[in-house]
C-alpha cells in the first residue's frame, strides 16, 4: 500500500510539472486524484468601460472585468470527454471519469486511481506520458479550431 500511496504522490507532482496542459482538481486522497485540462486560455478577462450620469456635469465611470467565455462550460466538458477518450485509447493505462451528483457544467474531470498490485512507476510513467500528449494533441487542436474562427469573424 505505501508504494501506492508514494505512487500517487508521483504522479500528482508529474501532472503539477504539465500545468501549462493540465489541472489537478482533487489532489491525492489516499490513492486517486482528479485532473482536466487546463483551459483557463480559453477563457479572457476584458476590461469594460460604463458610463453611469451623475449629478449635474459630472459623469462617474465604473470599470469592471467581464468574463467573455471562448468555450462554454459544455463545451469543456465535451474537451474533456474527447481528452480521456484519446488517454484511454493508448491502452496503456484506463482512466474513469469523475462528475458528483451536483456538479455543475464544467466539472466534469478524470479520476486517476492507483491500486492495483500489479501497477508500479513504470506503469504510472507510460500512463503520464500518454497523458501529456493526449493533452498536446487536444491543446493544438483547439488552438487550430480558435485560429479558425478568429480568421472568420474579420470579415
């Protein structure tokens, strides 16, 4: 159990090492741990000016930052799906999902559990490795979709 336990805390450390790709979410609790991808990119923070008329001349602004989402929470979601579906497809290592009853969209993660007798650091490192380029691929993807539609939304 110990060498699960240190397992676990390996990985944790791997997938805090790809945060550029990835997101822990629930960090070890005993043996399984919860990540997605990070898609914070994805999502801007905008300045915004308002004007509010004031008393007589004077003319008050309020500035406040407007989340202007790129990818709605279903969205998210849906990446994330496609993203452990292309971990799992590997078959080196099976990942489960993970949503609680009251999740709300954009929730959704991956659990990583490690238990088995059989699975030590070797096991974890193939699983890690397709992971992150499950993650590269998604990330690229993406930012090919977003290219996309930026080029469209000129004219």
């Amino acid at each position: 159990m110990n060498e699960k336990l240190d397992l676990i805390q390996y990985a944790f450390r791997k997938l805090n090492l790809m945060s550029d790709l990835v997101t822990v979410v629930i960090p070890p609790d005993l043996t399984v741990l919860a990540f997605k991808l990070n898609l914070k990119k994805y999502y801007n923070l905008k300045k915004k000016e308002e004007e509010y008329q004031g008393c007589g001349n004077n003319i008050m602004k309020k500035i406040f930052r407007k989340k202007r989402n790129l990818i709605s929470a279903d969205e998210e979601d849906e990446i994330n799906k496609i993203f452990l579906k292309r971990i799992n497809s590997e078959g080196n290592i099976l990942l489960s999902p993970l949503r609680s009853v009251r999740s709300k969209p954009g929730d959704w993660c991956i659990r990583l559990v490690i238990l088995s007798f059989r699975s030590h650091k070797k096991h974890v490192d193939r699983g890690l490795a397709d992971i992150h380029r499950a993650a590269i691929d998604v990330h690229r993807e993406l930012e090919l979709k977003k290219f996309h539609k930026s080029k469209f939304n000129r004219s």
